[in-house]
C-alpha cells in the first residue's frame, strides 16, 4: 500500500472526545509534488472529511509525516458514529445490520464504531435504522459528516 498510499495526520477538535486528536488515516495518493490526496480510511473521532475525499496535506518536519491542510472536493459519501450504550448489545449485529445496506463500517472497540455510508445509499433508510436502535436506548450516534447528497435524502421524506 506504501507506494500508492501515505498515512496522513489529522488533528482536530473531536466532540465525542471533547479534546484536540491526532488520528493517522491512510490516504490514495493523487499528486504527490501537489500534496493531493484521496481519503482511503473511515474516519473514526469525526473530522470534516470521509472516505474519497480529496484533500491537500503538506509534510511537516517536526511530525515527520504529512499532515491534512484542507479539503477540496467531497465524495459526496458520509461518515456517522454509533456508540453502542447497551452493554448486553452485540455491535456485530448493527455492523450486519449496516453491511446490508451497503454501509461499511471499523470498530474501534465494543462500544465504538465509525459507518461509512456512500454516496449511492438512501440516508433516510440508514437514519431509520439508527434511530430505531437510538429509541431503544442501545446506542447514541453523531454525524459529524453529513454530505450534502445525504442532507437531501433527509428532505425528501
């Protein structure tokens, strides 16, 4: 992947945590002499940006990597996290639940996990599912980033 991939560093302001984090995310390599990337890695603590993003990022010398500067064009895909409340709950059962409708999603642990929802996906079909389970009190989930394609899949219902 080290030819045709870069880890990039991300730090921002992470509500979930409510601190500054620093999150390396794997990227595709667009232009490097540019420092053009395309986000290749589902975003766990929610900074502006998802999968297939394309951003610019400058090495920097005293992190010894590339860092994320600014993103310019968006996929039009989205990323939500769910944190899992119920600790009888198995998290598999929401990530099946979630693969089913074509959303891929990374566990950090067994009560974290961040979804990954493409651009092609109805929003409304995911939102359901999510505020079912948020209903029940099983999980609480954010939407840090919310494409515009997804904001009006909301609107149409």
């Amino acid at each position: 992947m080290a030819e045709t991939h870069k880890k990039i560093l991300f730090k921002y302001y992470s509500t979930y945590l409510e601190e500054i984090v620093s999150e390396t995310m794997w990227a595709e390599i667009i232009d490097l002499e540019k420092g053009y990337f395309k986000l290749d890695n589902i975003p766990f603590f929610g900074p502006l940006i998802a999968t297939d993003d394309t951003f610019r990022a400058e090495y920097d010398e005293n992190e010894k990597c590339f860092i994320h500067k600014e993103t310019l064009e968006s996929s039009g895909n989205s990323i939500v996290q769910v944190l899992i409340l119920d600790k009888e709950f198995d998290k598999e059962v929401i990530r099946e639940e979630l693969k089913a409708i074509n959303c891929i999603s990374e566990a950090l642990n067994d009560t974290f996990l961040a979804a990954e929802i493409v651009k092609d996906v109805d929003y409304s079909i995911v939102k359901n599912l999510l505020n079912d389970y948020e209903s029940k009190a099983v999980i609480e989930f954010t939407e840090p980033c919310l494409s515009e394609k997804h904001r009006a899949d909301l609107l149409k219902n």
